[in-house]
C-alpha cells in the first residue's frame, strides 16, 4: 500500500502500524481536522464508535482484530495507545485531533492513560463481530505464530 501524504514511516517498529498527521486548518474562527477517507484512512470505513468518560487508570481495547482495520483519533484530551504485533512493541500517545493512528488487523491494542477529557473517534472496517475479536494474548501470539 503506497503511504499517503502526512503517513509518518518512522512511527514504530510494529508491523503495519502508523501514525498519520491528518491535514489541518487555523484560521482567526478556530481549527479544523480532516480525514479525506480514500486518502488518509486506509480502508472503507464501515462502523464508528465514540470512547470517552474513561477513568483514568482503566484500560480500554485489550484485543487483536482477525481481519479488521482501525483508524484513531483522539478529538479531545489524549490517551496511550500501545500496539504489538507479536514481535515488537510501540506506545503512541494520540492528544490532537490532528493525528489519527492506523491500526491493522493481527495487531494487539490497548489504549490507557486516558486523560478525563478524552474522546477517541475509531474508524473500523467491518461492523461489530465478535467472532473478529481475539481476547486472550496467549491466543494473539498462537495466531501470530501459525501465520509466519
């Protein structure tokens, strides 16, 4: 897949994995982000959620994806997220609307350290399959395995 302007390749070490700058907007009326969904999101967007009201010490995410891709954006306040594809590990912390974290599929994800204002917007794939989910990490790095 070719990387789209503001795709940082740099970003981690975790296969697929990136940290995009989104194009923005300031003018004397305030500031605007956006995600052209053919350029910056890698996929077609088929379901959006909305996380906020996160304590802080909890933690969100905890799963792998089978085949469904996420796209981040924390629109206010931030949050951790940390990403592992079996073999290496990355932290991002998303705090701008600016910035949007792609999310392959087979890639554990976490988000925590959430700030009391944050909100994450997450563009996924695919709508709502439990059977998509991989919620135990033994089972994670057992598929991980099989697929090398």
């Amino acid at each position: 897949m070719p990387r789209p302007p503001g795709a940082d390749p740099d970003a981690g070490n975790v296969r697929g994995v990136e940290l995009r700058t989104l194009p923005h907007f300031r003018d004397q009326r305030g500031s605007l982000a956006v995600a052209e969904l053919r350029e910056q999101v890698p996929f077609p967007v088929e379901r959006l959620f909305v996380v906020y009201d996160v304590p802080g010490p909890q933690v969100r995410g905890e799963h792998a994806h089978r085949t469904q891709q996420q796209f981040l954006i924390c629109v206010s306040g931030s949050c951790v997220v940390t990403v592992d594809d079996g073999k290496n590990t990355a932290e991002f912390r998303l705090a701008s609307p600016e910035q949007g974290l792609y999310v392959p599929p087979m890639i554990w994800s976490v988000q925590h350290r959430h700030s009391p204002d944050a909100v994450m917007v997450v563009l996924a794939s695919a709508p709502y399959d439990p059977a998509d989910y991989i919620r135990e990490y033994d089972t994670f790095l057992a598929a991980v395995r099989r697929r090398q």
